[in-house]
C-alpha cells in the first residue's frame, strides 16, 4: 500500500493576523532593473518595454486577486519600492516587506495609509510631523516606530546603505510631502549620486520646477560653474493625468468662492436686492442661468438674514479655501470636535485661530464633502434657524471640472498645452452654477478645486525638468489607462528634445 505523501507543515499556523504581516514577503521585482541602458538595439528596447508591460500587468492583477485579503497575503508592487534603496513608499496594506528598512508616508490619507495601525511593528515609518501626529492620534500606532522629518532638511535613512532623502511640501493636504531620496555610488571619477523623486500626491507649481534641488540648471557653489541637474526617476501622482482636466488654479478658485460669498452675504444683510434691472437678486441670476429662465422671480420669494456657507472636506484637505472664505466674510469657521482634534495635529497657528466649537458664531462650517447636497444643507440649514436664514454650499473637488467649449481635449499638441492662451483656464464667479436642487433658500456649488495637479500643470512640472524615467503611481489598474499615460510621457520627452525644457519664471503658471 502507497502512503500518501505528507503535506509541508503550515509553519504559520496558530499565528495571529498581525504576527503573520510581521514576517516579511518578496516584493514585485522591478521591472526597469533588467533593462538595458538608453541607445541599445531595438531588439533589446523591445524586450525591455515586454518586461514593464507585462510588470504592469502582474501588479494589476495582483491588486485585484488580494481585494479584501489580509496583509500576509499581499505582494507589494514594485511601483512602491525604490529599488536598491531598501525604502517603501505608502505600502503600508502589504505588510513587512522584505528587504525594506525604512517606510515613508506621504500623508495622511486613508489610500495611502491603508494598513497601518496600533499592531504596526515592520519597521520605522519616516513622515512630516502633521502627518507623524495623525498617525500617533488616530491610528494609535505606537510611537517609536515613527519618526519626524523637517522639510527642507536632508536625513540620513539608517540601515540603507547611505541613502539621503529631503522632503519638500507636496502641496496637497497639510503635512503632505514629496521625497527626494539620493544615493552614492563609486568613487573618482566613476561617482555617481543617484536621485529618485516621489512624488506622492501633489500639486505641481513653479515653486517646485524652481526648487534648489529639482531646477534642471544650477551652479556649482564652489567652481561658479554652471551644471545640469536631473532626477533619475520621478514616481508621479497621474491622477489626473487626461487632457479633460485643465482645471483652474486654486487661487482664482478660491477667489471664485469668496466673491460670490461676500456678494451674498451683502445680498442677505440688507434684504432684498432689486437692482436697478429690477432682478432678484444674485442668487435669483445664478438659478435663472442654471434653469435656463429669463422669469424674474416674485419678490416675495427674497431670503433676507445671515449666510451660513458649508464646505465639504476630508478628514484633512480643503483647509485653504475655508480659510480662504472665512477672511473675506470676516468669519470663524466651525468644526465638530473630531475635526478640531485633527486640526490641532497640523500645527498651523492661523487655521487654529479660526476654529470655534460654536457653530452660531461662525458664517463658514466645515462638514464632510460627500454629505454636501442641495438636500441635505437645507437639513442643516433649518437645524440652525433662526440664527441663519440661507444657506450656500461647495463641493470642491477636480472631479467637477468640465473643460470649456472649444478646447481641443483629444490628443493635443504639448507645445499648445503648455503655451496656449485657452489652455490658462481663468475661474471667476461667473463661472459657477447651482447644482440640481438648489433654491435661493438652499444652493449647493460643485467647484473645481483640487489638491492634485491638472493635466496642464502635470505637463509643465515634466516638461521644465530633467527626468530620465517618469513611473505613474495612480490609475495604473488597466492597460488603456496606463498606455494612454505613456503617450504622454513619450510626447513630454519629444517636447523637450524638439524645443529645449519649458522654462518657467514668477509664482504662478
């Protein structure tokens, strides 16, 4: 009689969920690693364009198979590693991953720091002090795995190998942070210091093309001689990564919002507004244009009394254009005490100042953006007569965006992105529109503002920068999104050949 053969002993059986995350897997392996150097044959560009594709594949189907898995049963993609770095960036829901000593989060976030909380014993996680304080206060992970990093300060990350890394603001949420990391490697004249960006989630402007340490020209501090400067790798926030969304800058946004609220607010202190064109008022211009009528509405239908105005945010996020809103109307702004609690972890003296637990003694609320509808704010509204009598609300989100009559969104040249006068995307409050529901009484605003870049400011942050290989890290999923993206990238690359790096000077775009 033929025994049965015996089956491997489960050495992780009898372990908890934490203690199986505890032991470290094998990440993805790196698709770009194997490549042969630029100016091969094209045999071997072939090949090497055949092993990303098919990376990319592996980590897309991978991501789908682990849904609602367990941290142990996950592979961490090799678009969260930096590799040869001994360093992951936001791949907390992977569990340890092997061979990473040292973990960076970019913010706070919940796809960013999926995974990680109080049984969190992998490794140091490396973050800016905002985000250090939520991790401490909200996911309860215990601090000494968790360490601070000042902005503009260069770190060395132990146990790497002599990598570096310096942290400048993301300007996305609060606390958020790209990661500049560089390692050297040889010696004489066989030196070489290698730079990898990531990016994180981000909003491109001028401050960072211009920045010290990213800027493609800079000047040798001890010969005076002038040099290039260029980044090896950029992990890229390609969230809106598609010619439909030029979104306009936060600023004339923000701008946008507070006009139209201080106008209100003038509208509703002193009664009606009839005008000398007899209209309704400016709300009644806002309905007619969103309804298509040129009825002038009956006067008894004015709503007198204060403006509240309701912003959705997250649990961080947005905190500029409440702040924004708030110093026009000359107001506080209201959160609840989980919010403030939040509020009180990203250290800014000015939004603290602001703050009031009191919701009757300010005219700017903070509540969360997917409960901000037309139905739902005249809920709140009629939970807060009579100290208020009308209510506005804004959604702001690049989602919102729709591109302008006439602006070629299918396939576009880059030199036109870049310098095209239709391309600039101006925003004031004649731009807004009430959404569905509304009334004079009620009006809900969905507003592109965004803490990603545009399509167009993806295009000039690529374009004035040396960058040698660009890796998207969001909308990686399918293979048409990921193709389309590349395009792109290749196109970025042609523009600057053809035409030299998008040159960029002042503040602003």
């Amino acid at each position: 009689m033929v025994k049965p053969t015996p089956k491997p002993a489960d050495i992780n059986k009898g372990l908890t969920r934490a203690e199986r995350a505890a032991i470290a897997r094998p990440a993805q392996g790196d698709p770009y690693s194997r490549q042969n150097p630029i100016g091969g044959s094209a045999f071997s560009k072939m090949m090497a364009g055949n092993a990303e594709d098919t990376a990319w594949a592996a980590a897309a189907a991978n991501e789908v198979s682990s849904r609602g898995k367990q941290a142990y049963q996950r592979t961490c993609p090799f678009y969260k590693i930096i590799p040869g770095f001994s360093i992951c960036v936001d791949a907390f829901r992977y569990g340890a991953v092997e061979g990473c000593k040292a973990y960076f989060l970019s913010h706070f976030h919940s796809d960013h720091y999926v995974g990680l909380n109080k049984s969190w014993c992998h490794g140091p996680i490396y973050c800016s002090r905002p985000t250090a304080n939520l991790v401490r206060q909200q996911l309860r992970v215990d601090p000494k795995w968790i360490i601070d990093v000042d902005f503009e300060s260069t770190t060395e990350v132990p146990e790497t190998g002599g990598v570096r890394v310096t942290m400048l603001h993301a300007n996305h949420c609060p606390g958020s942070s790209l990661f500049l990391f560089e390692k050297s490697s040889g010696a004489g004249p066989n030196a070489y210091n290698q730079r990898v960006l990531h990016c994180g989630d981000f909003r491109a402007s001028p401050a960072h093309v211009q920045h010290r340490l990213l800027r493609p020209n800079v000047t040798n501090p001890v010969t005076e001689k002038p040099r290039q400067q260029h980044i090896d790798k950029c992990y890229l926030d390609t969230t809106y990564l598609s010619p439909k969304y030029g979104f306009p800058a936060q600023e004339d946004v923000i701008t946008a919002c507070a006009d139209l609220c201080v106008r209100l607010n003038q509208e509703a202190g002193v009664g009606p507004d009839t005008g000398k064109n007899g209209t309704s008022g400016l709300m009644g211009k806002f309905l007619s244009a969103a309804t298509g009528s040129n009825k002038t509405p009956d006067k008894s239908s004015h709503v007198g009394g204060r403006l509240l105005v309701v912003i959705g945010t997250y649990s961080i996020g947005k905190e500029r254009i409440c702040m924004g809103i708030a110093k026009a109307l000359g107001s506080k702004i209201f959160a609840t005490p989980p919010k403030q609690r939040i509020c009180a972890c990203l250290e800014d003296p000015e939004l603290s100042a602001m703050l009031t637990s009191n919701p009757h003694e300010a005219q700017v609320h903070m509540q969360t953006l997917f409960e901000i509808r037309a139905d739902t704010l005249a809920e709140y509204l009629d939970g807060l007569k009579p100290h208020f009598s009308r209510v506005v609300g804004f959604r702001p989100t690049g989602w919102n965006y729709r591109p302008p009559a006439g602006r070629l969104i299918q396939n576009p040249p880059v030199s036109t992105v870049l310098h095209g006068q239709h391309w600039k995307s101006p925003y004031t409050s004649e731009d807004l529109t009430p959404q569905r529901g509304s009334t004079r009484e009620s009006a809900c605003f969905g507003v592109p503002y965004s803490e990603h870049s545009s399509f167009r400011e993806l295009t000039m942050f690529c374009c004035a920068l040396r960058i040698g290989r660009i890796i998207p890290t969001v909308n990686v999923a399918s293979q048409k999104s990921r193709d389309q993206m590349k395009v792109w990238m290749e196109r970025w690359d042609a523009e600057k050949k053809k035409n030299g790096l998008f040159s960029v000077t002042g503040d602003r775009w």
